[in-house]
C-alpha cells in the first residue's frame, strides 16, 4: 500500500514539475524576435528553435558554475549570445536578414520610456 501511495505521489510531483517548466518555455517561444521574420520555412523554425535551446542550456551551465567569477560569467555569457546570434543569422536567407536587422533597428532606435531622474538635492 505504501508502495502504491509513494509511487502516485512521485508521479503526480514529476508530472507537475514538467509542466511547471513547460509553461515558461511556451511563453518566450512567442516573443522571439528571429521567429517574427516573415516567410519562414518550417525547417528554418525548427533549426531557430534548436539553436535557441542550446544557448539556453550553455547559459544555464555557465550560470550554475561556482567556479566562475560574475564577471567571468557575464563575459562568456555575452560571447555565447554573439555565438548564438551568428548561428540564427546564418538560418536566414539574405532577404530574411536584411528584414531582421531593419526591424531590429527601428526597435532599438525608440527611446527608452522612463523619464530622466533629477539629480538630488537640486
């Protein structure tokens, strides 16, 4: 009887645990900017989605190794994410590119919403 009780509620944990990580995934897979490109084949989303899940798995390494100072972490975390960028660039026809870079730079040329602090004691 215990036997059948510890095996229920270790499914219903496990069963539990792997939607609670799903959920997330689902939710950044919508606002990934390469997916937005238009014309997209299905093999190219696929290649996208592959490329994104193994940064993302190197990112989390490099988070979770103690031996690394912070510093030392941001730095290899910012040459993952160059090495990442190149890999999903080179996914996308030249047409694709040229349209992910115009809509890259009208993004980031908007100017940041939050008002200038004044400085204290003025």
């Amino acid at each position: 009887m215990k036997r059948i009780f510890f095996s229920l509620a270790l499914g219903i944990l496990l069963s539990s645990a792997a939607s609670a990580q799903a959920a997330p995934a689902k939710q950044k897979q919508g606002t990934d900017k390469y997916q937005k490109v238009s014309g997209l084949t299905t093999d190219q989303q696929q290649q996208l989605q592959k490329i994104k899940t193994d940064a993302k798995i190197k990112r989390d390494a490099i988070q979770n190794n103690t031996a690394l100072s912070k510093a030392d972490k941001n730095k290899q975390i910012q040459e993952l994410n160059e090495q990442e960028h190149q890999q999903r660039l080179a996914v996308l026809t030249p047409d694709q590119q040229q349209q992910f870079k115009q809509t890259h730079k009208m993004k980031a040329a908007k100017p940041a919403a939050k008002p200038a602090a004044a400085p204290a004691g003025k």
